[in-house]
C-alpha cells in the first residue's frame, strides 16, 4: 500500500511500480508487455534525442463512488497520438493496442489510482520515441512506445480559483507548422515564455496567432475558452493548436447540457471585453478559470480574480461528473478498467 497523501498532491513525476514498453523494429511492432524498469537504454545517436522525433499523450484514470475506474475518451488519445506519429514520419500504434496499453498500466498501478472524493487522478502518459543508430536527419530505423503514470493533483495551483495569464511576445507554433500535434518540440519551445510568466507570478503564458498576433491560440498547456456576457461558449479555431480532447468535450457540453451557444471561432485578443468569464481546458488543467489576462501595459479581469464564474462551474461540475461517473456520460466517452 502508498503512503501518498491524495489531498495535497501537484503535478509532480511519482515514479509507479508498472510501464508498458512495446518495440518497432525491422518494420513491426513487438508484443506490448508490463516491466518494472523505467529507465530507457537508448542508442546515443536516436533521433529522439537529436531532431526531436517523438510525441506523447496525457489522458487520466478516475476512481468512481463505487471503486470502480473510468478512462475518459482514450480512444481520441490513441487517434490523436496517431496524428502526431504520422506528421513526424513515425510509425502508427492500432488503437486497440494503445488502449489495452494504457488498461494495462492502470490496472497495475490500481494502488495508485487517488480514492474517489480527494479531486486526484491518476496521469497517464503515452511516449512514441524514434530510437537506434542514425544521424543523418531522417526517420529513426527503431521506435519505443512506452505507457507509465502516476497520481496528480492540480496542474495550476489554483484548481478551481482563478489565476492570472500573461500573453507572450513568443510564438510556440508556427502556421503550417507541429502545433497541432503533441510533439516535445514545441513545448521546448515554451519553456522559456512559460518561465517568464513564472517568473512575473503568473500561471502561464497565453500565445496569439504567429502568422498575425491578433488572436488567441491557446495556453502553453491548455486550450482557451470565454463565455460570451450573452452567454456563448467560445473557444479558438486554429491550425496551430493542440485539437484538445477537452475543449471537444465541452463544446458538446456547453451546447447539449447547459443549452449555450457553442463556438469555435475567432477570439481576438483587443476583444476580451465581450467575456464575462474565461478558463484554461486541457486533461491536466481539467477547467482551471482565468481571473485575469495582462496584454502588453493592459490587465484585463474577468468575472473576478478570486472566485470561479458560475458558467465555468457549471461546465466544471459536468465534466468532473461524467469523468467521475456521477453524472451520466454521453455515449462512448467513458472506458471502464476492469
Ligand atoms: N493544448 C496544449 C498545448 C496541451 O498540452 C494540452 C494538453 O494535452 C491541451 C491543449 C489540452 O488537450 P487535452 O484536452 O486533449 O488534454
Ligand atoms: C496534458 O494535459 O495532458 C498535457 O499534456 C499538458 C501538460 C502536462 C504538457
């Protein structure tokens, strides 16, 4: 048994008892299996390591009132890691091996699966790495693809009180560039903007539209969302973000449960005032409310800086519900582990 503390966990790597690891090598993949080691023995010459041919994916696993596990829409992951793999030249994984792969993972680590009522969730993260000797750049000659996870709390500190962004001066994406794809690359190239948004106190940076820096894109690690004073739901339409399983999820939310327009669409970044709330969505941010936005010498607050908007908390409850499995789910959103 662990001696975890569930009410007080962040976002912070836990090393947990099983991975996965599956190999591709002379064309195929090897059978998956559970090991204890997580440690990876690479070649010094991978193409992960030089070029940055790899991604990834973050779903969670949630302990039901009944002690039950739910996963939320892994098979958007296992598509979504496809998509990636395929923009880097890398070779693609069946979605029903991905999906057993990540059961598996859970099921193994179920001790580490936070008790229902604590708000933590199990972290999982897919990896699809290009390995073995080349240097040249070109498709890696071997892939690892490997599943491991570990009990979180919230990704912002504030969980559901709003914190405070800062648009930055840098693009993580470019236009017909990886942004749409959860590749390390670009979060290499968000570490710099996000630690300068650290270091001014504030969660993170939101990034505006690289081929014009009028609109938003997203949050280095979440989508954007805004409820309209007239009550839509706004979330930006881009080529250049990460498509976030989250943000879908709320779009059909906010239209067939709580009866809002539901847009993806166009949010510019002088028009913020037509907002009554905004948030960060992802897997990790789960709806983490915006208080406030500072844009260049202009800090534009929301529904207010301390308290979360009843639009966001409503939308919140809903999610949280059907990821639980307190409220029912649409069909073929949730996955049990058995
Ligand atoms: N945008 C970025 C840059 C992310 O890293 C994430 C996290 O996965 C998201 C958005 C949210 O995506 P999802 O809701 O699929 O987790
Ligand atoms: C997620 O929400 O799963 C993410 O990948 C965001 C972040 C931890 C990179």
């Amino acid at each position: 048994m662990t001696t975890i503390d569930w009410n007080n966990l962040g976002f912070n790597y836990i090393k947990t008892p099983w991975r996965y690891r599956m190999y591709w090598k002379d064309g195929q993949w090897s059978k998956g299996e559970l090991t204890e080691d997580s440690t990876l023995q690479i070649s010094e010459a991978s193409a992960a390591l030089h070029y940055g041919q790899q991604c990834f994916e973050g779903l969670k696993a949630y302990r039901r009132k009944d002690g039950k596990i739910n996963l939320f829409r892994v098979d958007e992951n296992a598509k979504r890691l496809n998509r990636s793999a395929t923009r880097l030249l890398m070779p693609t994984i069946p979605e029903e091996t991905f999906i057993d792969a990540v059961k598996q993972v859970v099921k193994a680590n179920e001790d580490f699966v936070p008790p229902y009522g604590t708000g933590a969730t199990l972290y999982i993260r897919p990896l699809l790495i290009g390995v073995g000797d080349s240097i040249g750049v070109s498709p890696a000659p071997e892939y690892i693809f490997t599943v491991f996870c570990m009990p979180v709390g919230p990704y912002f500190k504030g969980g559901l009180t709003p914190t405070n962004f800062i648009v930055s001066e840098y693009d993580r994406a470019a236009p017909q560039g990886t942004g749409a794809a959860k590749v390390g690359g670009n979060y290499a190239a968000s570490l710099l903007p996000g630690k300068d948004a650290h270091d001014h106190k504030y969660s993170d940076c939101i990034y505006l539209d690289p081929e014009t820096h009028t609109k938003i894109e997203e949050v280095g690690s979440a989508n954007f969302f805004g409820i309209t004073k007239d009550n839509k739901f706004i979330t930006p339409k881009s080529p250049s973000i990460l498509p976030s399983i989250t943000k879908y999820s709320l779009l059909y939310l906010a239209k067939e449960r709580l009866g809002l327009e539901a847009i993806e669409g166009t949010v510019k970044i002088d028009e913020l005032d037509q907002f009554a709330e905004a948030g960060a969505c992802g897997t990790a941010a789960v709806i983490s409310p915006i208080g406030g936005i500072q844009y260049k010498d202009n800090f534009h607050v929301f529904y207010s800086e301390t308290e979360v908007g009843p639009v966001t908390k409503a939308l919140y409850d809903e999610l949280t519900g059907i990821q639980f499995g307190d409220k029912k789910a649409p069909e073929g959103w949730i996955f049990e582990v058995e």
